[in-house]
C-alpha cells in the first residue's frame, strides 16, 4: 500500500509538471509564431495547448483510477487510467487534424518569409520538450501507469513538431522567396506523426481494457518467484491483468498431494505475501492450489 502511495504521488506530480510547462510553452509559441509570421508555431502553440486540457484529464485519471475497491469495483477503478488515455489520444487526433487543415490552406495562401529569430526560440523548446518527454517516461516505467505514458508522449510528438517546425522555417529562410510555405508543409508533416504516435498510445490501453494477454515479463517473474516459496513445487496456469498501476495475478501453483487442505492453504497465502513482497505492482492475487499428482 505505502508502494502505491508513493507511485501515485511521483505520478501527480509528473502531471502538474506536464500542466505548468504546456501552458508556458503554448504561450511562448503563440506569441512567437504570430509576431515570427510562423504557421508551423502557431501549429505547435495549438498542440500543446491541447496538451494542457489531456494533462488536467490524465490529473483525474489517475485520482480517479487509484480509488480504492469497493461493493460495486471489487478489482478497483484501475480501468478509469486506460479509459482516460482514449481521450487523450481524441485530443491528439484533433490537434493533428486541425493542424493539418490550417496547414493545407496556408499553403494556398501566399504569405510573408518567417522570421528568422522564431528559429532560437524553436531549439530552446526542442531541448526542453525532450527533457520532458524523458522525464515523464521515467516516472510512467516507475509507476506503471499507462495514462502517464500517454501524457509523456504528448511530449516527444511536441518535440518532433518543433523540429519538423526547425526545418521548415530553415529551407524558408535559406531559400527564400518561393519557399514561405515551407513551414506550413512541415507542420502538415507533424500533424501525420502525432496521429502515428495516437496509435501507439491507443494500442496498449485497447488491450489493457480488453484483457489482452501483454504481459508475458510479469508472468516470468512470477514463476520464477513461486518457485522460492518452500513448499511450492511449480506453477501451471498464470494469467494477468493489468489495471490502472496494479497487476491482477490468477495462479495456480503445484504443492505436495500429501499434505492436508490446512497446510495447502497455509502456502498458498505464504505464496501471495511473498509475490506481494517481491514484485511491485501487485494488486489482488488469488492462488489456486494443485497436488504434485493431478491428472
């Protein structure tokens, strides 16, 4: 309990550090992408203020999901984390469509050349929005939370949309009258790599939402921990699923057929405070018991 805790106070506060800097940031690239004439800013300025709104539902996601289980939610309200993440990847999904649709007319448009400074301003948001990225994903591998991983990526599809946004302010400038819509094409370019990364997302929490068997690592890690149980001859079947930050683990482990149902049900409980003690994330375990010699 004292390890959930802690996860999900290292998860808010990846949250509300995700919140404070995408709303900085879509300031910052707001302004600089009017008064630098930049579509390719003003498109990124709408992505991460899209970013802000997915980061204040990721917030709830995980308060929400972290609730604990009660007569109506016996497994908890874990699921709530994956269900977010679908609305997040709609915010991406939007972004990416708005964005490639106020590109297109852009580039219809005549216009003038960007401004040559919204390139210092764009390399100081690249850099920071992968330190971002990277933080955030550390802190979504630690907590286990699928909802924070979305929400880290938001970072990384900001980072490539500002490089895709680097080099077509560059060609423009570089080449000069006959190419102002170079930005414009590559932020047409960004908007295709956020719906890319929206699929990334979405697939994970699909299949954590249907069941889905992903998680042959934890598996291997129960086995092999069993095993340390005296008394547990081995394992058969072992199925997992994954809610919210917690994994549900059904187990059937192999005992002695000479020892009585009292000293069986006596291991099996040794067996769930041990997996309980030796691997994070454990949520409810139940333990199925099977004589050494079943057929």
């Amino acid at each position: 309990m004292l390890e959930e805790n802690t996860n999900v106070k290292k998860a808010i506060r990846a949250t509300y550090f995700s919140i404070i800097g995408n709303a900085l940031l879509a300031l910052l690239k707001g302004a600089a992408g009017f008064f630098g004439n930049s579509y390719a800013l003003i498109a990124d300025a709408i992505e991460s203020t899209t970013d802000i709104f997915s980061s204040i539902l990721v917030l709830f996601g995980i308060k929400y999901s972290t609730r604990p289980a009660d007569e109506n939610h016996p497994y908890g309200h874990g699921r709530a984390e994956a269900l977010i993440t679908f609305i997040v990847v709609g915010f991406l999904i939007t972004a990416a469509t708005v964005i490639a649709y106020e590109s297109i007319l852009n580039i219809q448009t005549p216009h003038d050349l960007p401004k040559s400074w919204t390139l210092f301003v764009l390399g100081a948001i690249i850099i920071w929005k992968e330190i971002s990225f990277r933080l955030v994903l550390k802190k979504s591998k630690e907590t286990n939370s699928s909802a924070l991983k979305a929400d880290a990526w938001h970072h990384r599809s900001d980072a490539i949309t500002s490089i895709a946004a680097f080099i077509g302010i560059s060609i423009a400038l570089f080449c000069g009258k006959g190419f102002e819509s170079a930005d414009d094409w590559a932020a047409l370019f960004a908007s295709g790599f956020i719906i890319y990364n929206s699929y990334l997302i979405f697939r994970p929490a699909l299949g954590e939402i249907m069941d889905e068997h992903l998680y042959d690592d934890v598996v291997e890690e129960i086995r092999k921990a069993a095993l340390k149980v005296n008394g547990i001859l081995g394992t058969e079947k072992c199925f997992v699923r994954k809610t919210g930050m917690v994994y549900h683990v059904e187990l059937h482990a192999i005992v002695s057929a000479n020892i009585t149902v009292k000293e069986g049900h006596k291991l099996a409980h040794n067996l769930e405070d041990y997996l309980r003690r030796d691997i994070p994330g454990m949520g409810r375990i139940l333990i199925h018991v099977e004589p050494d010699d079943y057929s």
